[in-house]
C-alpha cells in the first residue's frame, strides 16, 4: 500500500483529497492543526498529526511514496510579503528538503493558477508565461510565485509537480473560504456581479488530478487544473437557475471598486489588515481566464460541470455545521 502525506488536511481541498486518496486504497497522513476539527472520513489507513508547516515533519516522512503540499495561507488582507513567504515559500523549502532527506518519490506542490498569465475567453492562459498585473501586484500570488522559483530550480532527485488549481469550489467549502462567491448570493433579491470573471473548477477534480500526477513519468512539470471560464454575472445567473431563485443581477461598474479599493489602501496604511484593497478590486474587473488542454491531455481528466459544483458547494453551505 502506498503512503501519502498531506498537509493542510482539513482545508477544502485537503479533505476531498484524503477522502479520494483512502478510497482508491491509499494509507495516508495528514496534516492539520486540530484533529477535533476534521470534516474527512475516517479511517484505519488515516492518521492525523497537529501540526502546522513550520513544524519539523521528517519524523513523519519515512517510508511516505508521495507528498501533496496543499497547506498555504490564502488571506488576502495581509500587508506585507514577508506576512505570506514565511508558510507559502519558506515553508515549500523546509518540507521539499525534509522530503528529498526521507528519499520521497514524488512532491506535489499545489500553487495557483494566478502565477501564470491570465487570459481572455478566445485567448485563455496557460502554463507558457507567468503571471501580469493585476495578479503580479498580489502579495499572495508573488510568495506562491517564489516557492514556485525554487522548486523549478532544483535539480536534486526528487520529482516535482506544480499543480495550478483555478477558483475552487465544491464539498466542504466554507462561507468564511471560497464559498463566500455563493453565499454572498443566497437568498437576495438583488446580487451585485463584479465586472471580471473566473474559472470554476470542482475540488473532486483537483484532487483527481492530484492523484493522477502521482503516474507522471516526468521529473519536473507544471499543470493548469481549470474547468469553465465564466463572468461573474453568467455565474449568479447559473446559480439562481439552478437553485430556482428570482434576483435582479446589477455589474458593479468599475470605478465603484476602485473607490472602494482606494479606501481600502487608506486602512491598510494605518496598518489595519483588509481584503479591500486596489489590487483585490482589479483583480475583481479582470477576465480571470485559463485553458486546461494540458491538464486534460496529460492526467486524463474529465471535469465536471458548473451546475454540479454549484450544488456540491450548497451541500456544504446549507448544512447546519458550516462555519458562519
């Protein structure tokens, strides 16, 4: 049986990807800070450590075939990179070393797609350039961006594979995490669309990708895991088809989010962390587009639609247990 260690075990994607990993028969370990908190199945072939990434995990990475590193912080509020490159570079170094020491197979880093160049609908991007602005500006995306660099460097025996996940959604998504998107919409009668859009992609399929890229034979690749390029108005109108609700759909012009950005920077210069930022509202009015041609070709996946990423997330949101 083959061993995987995964760190960030009880985020959304983490979770779908245990369940994933124990299902197609594989012995795991996770990652994960409060193991009361644990949303996954449960498991004689899982074993959950507390922990977080700037612990020292080589005890834990002998005999493991396969590391998926999926722990990062993704708040988009905090004030300066180095708030960021402590976990989402530094972190990747500590536990790419730990690994290549313990004679690991494989490291999977899961990055984002917002390190390479965004697209258009006829123009989608993909894994040949990297990123522009306003993504460039992102203190998020630039400390991704770094543990992105070293890894691509190294040249050391281990193999190592860059996953770059799109917007995610889907099972165990939260209205404090990505499934905000939605929530925000729940129940209005008038749903405000920024004017940019996104690429949905289900979590079932980023953890299917994962387990696929283990049969690499590759040393050193990055993917794109994308599914449909979508406004966000065509999304809030797909999503009250689907759950059968009447709203109103108003795009926010472009220069009510620069406002809003631009009061954002004056709180953020008192030093107050916020996620209204001028970056965050241009990346709000930007077409967020990206092809999966690679990912399709080269871990054979089959994404699946929208509509059921939509109610997969509403399972999540709706259940009397999801985080407020």
């Amino acid at each position: 049986m083959q061993t995987v260690f995964v760190t960030g075990a009880n985020g959304l994607l983490g979770a779908n990807l245990i369940n994933q990993l124990l299902n197609r028969g594989f012995s795991v370990i996770g990652l994960i800070r409060n193991k009361s908190k644990y949303k996954g199945i449960q498991s004689p072939n899982l074993k959950l450590i507390e922990g977080d990434i700037s612990s020292d995990l080589s005890p834990y990475l002998t005999n493991i075939d396969y590391v998926v590193h999926c722990a990062a912080i993704t708040d988009q509020g905090l004030l300066k990179l180095s708030d960021y490159l402590e976990i989402n570079r530094d972190g990747v170094i500590k536990l790419y070393n730990a690994s290549l020491e313990n004679h690991v197979k494989k490291f999977i880093f899961i990055s984002t797609s917002n390190t390479l160049k965004h697209g258009y609908i006829r123009d989608p991007g993909s894994e040949n350039q990297i990123f522009r602005k306003p993504f460039s500006d992102s203190l998020y995306a630039k400390s991704k961006f770094e543990a992105e660099k070293f890894l691509l460097s190294q040249n050391k025996g281990l193999d190592v594979i860059i996953l770059n996940p799109t917007f995610i959604l889907g099972e165990f998504c939260s209205s404090q995490g990505s499934g905000r998107l939605i929530k925000m919409a729940l129940g209005k009668k008038i749903i405000l669309a920024p004017p940019g859009g996104k690429n949905i992609v289900n979590v079932k399929d980023i953890a299917e990708g994962i387990i696929n890229s283990f049969y690499l034979t590759t040393r050193k690749e990055q993917i794109i895991l994308a599914n449909e390029n979508i406004s966000y108005h065509d999304f809030y109108r797909l999503l009250c088809k689907t759950i059968q609700q009447k709203s109103i759909i108003i795009k926010i012009p472009k220069l009510i989010l620069y406002s809003v950005g631009l009061v954002g920077e004056l709180i953020r210069l008192c030093g107050k962390e916020t996620e209204l930022s001028l970056v965050n509202m241009k990346i709000l009015c930007s077409k967020n587009y990206y092809t999966n041609k690679k990912s399709i070709y080269q871990l054979r996946l089959y994404y699946r639609t929208t509509e059921e990423t939509i109610r997969d997330s509403l399972k999540s949101l709706t259940h009397p247990n999801n985080p407020k």
